[in-house]
C-alpha cells in the first residue's frame, strides 16, 4: 500500500520541478528585452521622422557617435521621402548601436541644429529580417502593433521593400550602351553637317 502514494509524491514533484523549469525558462525570456524608457508607440508620437529603410554605411562621427547612412524605402512619419538617403547619428556603446550595412530597419529619428540622430539613443532602430522583428526594447508584437497602422506587418514588410528599391543600382551608362535619343542626336547633327557641305560644293560647282 505504500508504494503508491511513493510514486504519486515522485510524480508530483517531477511535475513541480517541471513547472519551475518552464517558470524560470519564460522569465528568463522576458528579462532578456531591456526596460524601455518609452514604449515604441510613444517613441513614434515623439519621433520627426519614420520610415523603413536600409543601412547604406556609415563613419566615424565624433567619440561617441557613429553617423550611418540610411536609403529610405517606405515612408510612415515627417518629410524624408521613398528613395531619399538620411544620415544620422548613432551612440556607441560598445556593441550596442551597431547596425548592419544592407540591412532593413524600422527607423525613429529626431532632428535638432547638427542633424537627425536616431530616437530614444537606441531605442529607435529595430532590425527587420526573415518576416522578423529584432529589438533589444520591444518585442515583436509591439512591433507589429505599431506597423499595422500603417496596414504592415514584420512578416511581409521585407517583400513589399524589395518591390520598391531594387537590391541593386542600375548600372552606369557605358561607351557601348549610348541612349537612343542621343543615338538620333548625333545622327542629325551629322545629317545637317553633310547637308551643308553638300551644297556649298553645289554653289562651287555653278
């Protein structure tokens, strides 16, 4: 009679140990986003400018500042249009401010005398990749709340980017790829210098 209530206090707390261990585990994931001082939605209220784009570069600005250059690809707030390139200044902390060259982000930017810097020191950047959102602040249905008053989402903002900038530049106009307007250009001008010669040996002629 006494091995059953044995195995049913084992079962019990395995199943204890179980429980704290997911427990533990989703706390663990929570902890791993940083306290933000704003949440995104207010960070945007506060924000000059808005927009999805992508990392062009960046250099070197003073000691503790980084400026990056960002190709703006869909505009959501102030006056940088689609295709427009915006730099801005980025704190550097060690790692923390680090953006990718190439690409996408969700951009917040604030602008006073010296230029855009991004919002909320490194609050405002939030890396879009693989139908993903990536944030040290917000997670992604935070993220998601916020684009979808825009009607987008982090699953498909990356295809709907892609049909609006090319992944690359056109090329650049070679000795053998003369327009055709300045094909007919040519053809004209030497049209009328044959013209002219023509008649002045004409005139000679008589």
């Amino acid at each position: 009679m006494g091995v059953i209530p044995a195995r049913i206090g084992r079962a019990a707390a395995c199943f204890t140990a179980a429980a704290l261990i997911i427990l533990f585990g989703a706390a663990a994931g929570v902890s791993a986003l940083k306290s933000a001082p704003y949440p995104l939605q207010e960070l945007a209220d506060l924000a000059d400018d808005i927009f999805i784009g992508i990392v062009e570069g960046s250099r070197r600005g003073d000691e503790v500042n980084d400026v990056y250059t960002f190709r703006v690809g869909i505009k959501l707030k102030g006056k940088l249009e689609q295709g427009m390139k915006a730099e801005a200044q980025v704190t550097q902390f060690g790692v923390e401010g680090v953006l990718e060259t190439g690409k996408t982000y969700l951009i917040l930017l604030n602008e006073n005398e010296n230029g855009y810097f991004v919002s909320g020191t490194h609050q405002g950047f939030v890396k879009l990749e693989g139908g993903t959102s990536e944030s040290r602040y917000y997670g992604m249905q935070e993220v998601d709340r916020f684009l979808a008053q825009y009607a987008l989402e982090s699953a498909t903002v990356q295809e709907r980017l892609d049909r609006l900038i090319p992944d690359e530049e056109p090329p650049p106009i070679g000795p053998g790829d003369t327009p055709a307007a300045v094909k007919w250009s040519a053809g004209l001008v030497l049209a009328a210098m044959l013209a002219v010669l023509f008649l002045r040996d004409a005139r000679r002629a008589k």
